[in-house]
C-alpha cells in the first residue's frame, strides 16, 4: 500500500510539474541574434533573416544551424543555451514575415556606401601579381562554401589572390570595359566594387534587402541592381553613389513586381530589366542622347541629373502576354528569347516591342544559360533544362527546335568557346548524374565524351580560358576545388582545392562576350 501510494505522489507531482517556459521568438531573437543579424532582421555581419532571404533554407536546415552553428562562420552553435522548443521557435519565426515590412530606402541605401579607397588614392597600373599575369586571362572565382573570392592567373593555372565575399554572391560578377574592376552583387543586397589591377574591395552599397543581379553599362558608367525587395531597379555611378530608383510597377501604377533580373545590351546602350511578377519586360537606356519616351508613367524618383534628358534611365515597357523571367539575347540584343515559370517560350523584338513567335520547347528550358554557335551557317541556341534529361537547341532564323539532345539528367550551365567544337553541360539537377559533365560535338549535336572524375560529387559549370584551350570545372563541395581540363582531350591538367567553387568568370571571354559564355 505504502509503494502505491508513493507511486500515485510521483505521478501527481510529474502531472504538476509546469513545462519549461518557452521565451517569445522576437525576445530570444533580441537576446541572441540581433547583434549579428541586425534590427528588423535586415542583416549585419549576419545574413538578413527574411522570409525573401530564407527561401532556399528548408526549416530543418534552419534548426539544424540554429542549434549546431555553421562551420567556418561565425554562427555559433546554440544547442546548450537554448531549448529545443526555442530553437524551434525561432526557426519558425525568421520564416514569417517581417512586421513592421521591411523597407529601404534612398536614404538607407546612401547611408549604407562605404568607400575604403576613394577615386585617385589607388596607383592606375596594375600591381604585384596581377602584373605578371596576362590581364585579359584572369579569372575571377566565386567560392559559396566559405564566401570568399579567388583570383586566378590563367597563363599559369595559379590562384594569385583570395579575399572574404559579401555573404552569398550569386549571378556573374560584371567587369568594366577596362577589366580593372569587377562588380559583385549579393543575394543579401550589397554590390561590392573590386580593384583587380590592386586587388582591392574599393567601394559598397547596399542596393536592396533582397538582390538577384547587377550589371554594368558597356561604358562602364552605370551599375544597375534588381531587387526582388523591395522591388525595384537601382541605378549608380561607377563610384556606387545612387543615381536612381525605379520601381517595379506597372503603368497604372495599381500592381508592383519584384525584378527578376537585370543585363546590359551594349549593342542598344541599355540595360534590359525582367520582371517576377508583371507581363512586362523593361528597356532603360544609359545613352545620354536617347529619345524621349511618353509612356505615360509617373516618374517619380527625380534624383540628381538622371532626368535632365527624358527617357534617359527611364523605363520602355513592352507589355507580354505572359510573365517572362529567364532570357537568352541575340547577339545584336535585338530579340530576347524568353520563358515563362511554366517553362513556354517565345521570342520579343525589342524593336518592334512585341512577341513575334512562340517556341517548341517542353519542360522548363533554362535560356538564362544559353549559348549560341554557327552550324551549317545557321546560328543556333542551345538551352539547358531544368526539368527533363535535354539540351534544346533552336534555329535562330526561323526559331525552329532542330535538335533536342538526351542528356544523363536535367541540367543547369551551358558553355563553350569560339575555338572549340565542344559544348559542355552538367547534370546538376540530376540526384544520380550530377557528378558528370557531358561534351556535346556543335556540329553532330551528339554526346561525345562524359567526364565524372569524383563520383558522387557534383561537377558542374564551366568556363574557358581566354584562347579557348582548357576549361575549368567546378568540384562544387566545401572541400571542393577547381579542375582544369584541356579542351580537346578533355583530361585533367590540374587541380586547385576551393570552397564550393560555385561560377568562374574569364575577363576576356566576359568583356568580349564571347558567345560561348554567359554576359
Ligand atoms: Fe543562379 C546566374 C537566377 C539558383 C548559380 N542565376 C543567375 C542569373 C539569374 C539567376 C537571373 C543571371 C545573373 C547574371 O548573369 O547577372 N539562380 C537564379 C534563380 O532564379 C535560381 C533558380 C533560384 C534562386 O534561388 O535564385 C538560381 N543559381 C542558383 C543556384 O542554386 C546556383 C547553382 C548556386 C548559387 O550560387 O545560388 C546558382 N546563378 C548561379 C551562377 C550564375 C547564376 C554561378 C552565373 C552564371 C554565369 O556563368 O554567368
């Protein structure tokens, strides 16, 4: 009876017991991450903790850092100071929307400029290494797995500088027409100015709370951002000093649209601006002598002299049918061949403002990545695909689909060079083939060669050296590295390790826009 009884206590007391207090998310949030991740969650040594930034995290992955930190970072592990219920809270937390919404402004993105070497206070030769080296055959190497960036001399397969990135760059880093300086933009907003000829971070700003791209002007004046938050185009000078705000509405003004991305046709003198949201596509000008356009628009940011000349830096809308958000351009920037999320195809003139065809292509053609080549005369384009196991590849005179290449899995990056007969394309989106890189022949449009020197690591994205002779491939894992490969017998010549190698830009192939390459 005695023994019941004590039992009976034990499980009364257990029963009484009050469950460990769970403090709120935004007080922890205050408490443990606000020093590093800022107010508002906006960011600061830390990355921004908005839903628009976390998109790609999956909440387990967010417990998973919250509690065990990030190797190689500066997050710590916080697995013994909170519980498991804060943790959880936490996570749940950073992946709803901010309140108040986040906003930046003009004033925010003036205020963010940093300029640690001023015009004029860095010699105008190229120093140290980089003098060396064929200017012209450098690459620069942008390495996700600790955010930092490499710099390689291409003439002898050496990386001759590395310095720390903005947290998490993505898209191409943009050269001035010079290729002394190179422009990087990140997922978190900040474009960061970098000197090649010394080897310095020059200036910054934080353009947007969410960023997709950059690109600058073929005269190396203007820097144009699209930010998907807030959603607008943000124009600066070469300095990084704001020139401009454009927001992504409509005519109307009653619908706003994040920008998806934003690229510079040189041939047109202007940038041309995708949109996430609108069935528009956007043309601004950075030609002082541009025509004025009366579309209508309230234009509203009146900064600076960016308006003394209408149309100049002033959007010209073409209105679609459909929502477009991911282009290859002609090489005369005179057609964009676009596609829908739902991955349909079709052609603008940018010219006559309008769609002129529709494309023959299934599953979700990835055209951002496109190359193009001449075969029986004809110039073609070939596209990866994000979905199904093939390379399309289209007649740019009529847009017929001549050939559509099986490949091991679907892929991500196309590349090639004029010098060489070969296209290369992973298979990156692939769980079983991502580890293999296939050689397609341009002219028999057939699979020639596959090279997977790790199985079971990915192997994807490739760029060639300026002459076309070798291309670098990228092991894409924190103990990654880069290798190279001659181009004609596509053997390995050489390895350097590096840190998730994720985009290697060649200076010339990029300044020339070489059409075996992205630009
Ligand atoms: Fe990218 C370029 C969009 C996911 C690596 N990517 C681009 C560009 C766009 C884009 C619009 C062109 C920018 C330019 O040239 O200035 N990327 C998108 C997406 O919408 C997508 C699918 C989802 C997203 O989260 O944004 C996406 N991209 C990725 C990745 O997961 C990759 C593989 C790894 C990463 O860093 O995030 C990735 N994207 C790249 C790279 C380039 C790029 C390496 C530049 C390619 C080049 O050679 O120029």
């Amino acid at each position: 009876m005695k023994t019941l009884l004590t039992g009976l206590a034990l499980v009364v007391l257990a029963w009484a017991a009050p469950a460990a207090a769970v403090a709120p998310a935004p007080e922890l949030y205050t408490q443990h991450c606000l020093s590093c991740h800022g107010a508002g969650r906006l960011g600061g040594m830390g990355p921004a903790l908005l839903p628009e930034s976390l998109e790609r995290l999956k909440r387990k992955d967010a417990v998973a850092t919250i509690r065990d930190g990030r190797a190689a970072t500066q997050m710590p592990a916080f697995g013994t100071v909170l519980s498991a219920d804060e943790i959880e809270a936490l996570a749940d937390w950073i992946q709803s929307p901010a309140s108040p919404a986040p906003a930046w402004s003009e004033a925010d993105i003036r205020a963010s400029r940093l300029e640690p070497y001023p015009p004029g206070s860095l010699p105008d030769s190229r120093q140290g290494e980089v003098a060396k080296a064929d200017p012209m055959n450098l690459f620069i190497v942008v390495e996700a797995g600790d955010h930092h960036v490499s710099v390689l001399d291409g003439d002898r397969m050496e990386r001759i500088f590395r310095f720390p990135s903005r947290y998490a760059l993505h898209g191409g880093p943009k050269f001035t027409p010079d290729g002394r300086y190179v422009y990087f933009a990140s997922r978190d907003g900040w474009v960061s100015k970098f000197d090649i000829w010394n080897l310095k971070v020059v200036a910054e700003v934080r353009a947007g709370l969410n960023t997709r791209n950059t690109a600058v002007s073929s005269d190396g004046r203007y820097v144009a951002v699209a930010n998907y938050l807030p959603g607008n185009l943000a124009i600066f000078d070469a300095d990084l000093r704001l020139i401009k705000l454009i927001d992504g509405r409509n005519l109307k003004g009653d619908a706003r649209s994040r920008l998806s991305a934003v690229y510079d046709a040189a041939p047109r003198k202007s940038f041309i601006i995708g949109l996430k949201d609108l069935p528009e596509i956007w043309e601004v000008s950075y030609d002082p002598a541009a025509q004025p356009i009366h579309d209508g628009y309230v234009h509203d940011y009146k900064m600076g002299e960016a308006i003394a000349t209408p149309g100049f830096l002033n959007p010209r809308r073409t209105q679609l049918d459909e929502v477009l958000d991911d282009f290859f351009f002609t090489q005369d920037y005179t057609h964009v061949v676009g596609a829908s999320r739902e991955g349909r195809g079709q052609v603008i003139n940018l010219d006559v403002r309008q769609a002129i065809t529709r494309l023959d292509l299934p599953g979700m053609p990835h055209l951002g990545s496109g190359i193009s080549w001449l075969r029986d005369g004809h110039r073609v384009v070939a596209s990866t695909n994000l979905k199904d196991a093939r390379v399309s590849v289209i007649d740019l005179q009529d847009w017929r689909t001549v050939a559509t290449i099986p490949t091991l899995g679907p892929g991500f990056f196309l590349r090639s060079h004029e010098n060489s007969p070969y296209a290369w394309v992973d298979s990156m989106m692939s769980p079983t083939a991502r580890d293999t890189l296939q050689v397609i022949d341009k002219q028999t449009l057939e699979v020639v060669a596959r090279v997977r020197p790790e199985p079971g690591k990915t192997f994807a994205h490739v760029e060639f050296d300026r002459h076309g002779r070798y291309l670098i491939a990228s092991l894409m894992e924190k103990d990654g590295a880069l290798l190279f490969l001659d181009a004609r017998t596509f053997q390995e010549i050489k390895r350097l390790p590096a840190s998730k190698p994720i985009g290697k830009y060649n200076l010339y192939n990029k300044i020339q826009r070489s059409e075996g390459t992205s630009h």
